[in-house]
C-alpha cells in the first residue's frame, strides 16, 4: 500500500478521526476554559492545538497527491 492510500485510509479511519477531534476539544477546552490570568496554558494548549492541525494537514496533503500528479500531467 502506498503513502497516499494510508493517509487516505487513516484519514477515513473513524478511531483516528475521534481521537484527533478529541485532543483537539481537550486543548480548545484549555484555551477557553482557563482563567483570564493563565496565559502560559493557553499558549501551551494552542502550540499543542496547532502541532495536531499541522500534523492532521500534512496526511491531508498526503493524500490528495495523487490527485495534484493527475491534474499535473494533464496540463503538460
């Protein structure tokens, strides 16, 4: 199996997409969650946050490859 078929399979996977919504609302529930003063956690929370969406946008682009060398070869 290709990368591009395992990102496409992972990204299908409902056990991978409810953990990755899960980490996310536990972070966002930090960010919104803390007190006004507790500014340390909320960065903390939304490097987590943004390190989970980069992660989840990569398999995306992953698995969208093949797509873009389909519609790469048919402009050439």
């Amino acid at each position: 199996m290709s990368k591009v078929d395992r990102a496409k399979t992972l990204l299908r996977d409902e056990f991978f997409i409810e953990m990755m919504d899960a980490q996310k609302d536990l972070y966002k529930n930090i960010i919104f969650g803390s007190a006004e003063d507790d500014i340390d956690s909320r960065e903390r929370a939304l490097i987590k946050l943004r390190a989970i969406e980069e992660f989840e946008a990569s398999f995306q682009s992953l698995a969208q490859q093949g797509e873009i060398e389909k519609k790469r070869f048919k402009v050439f």
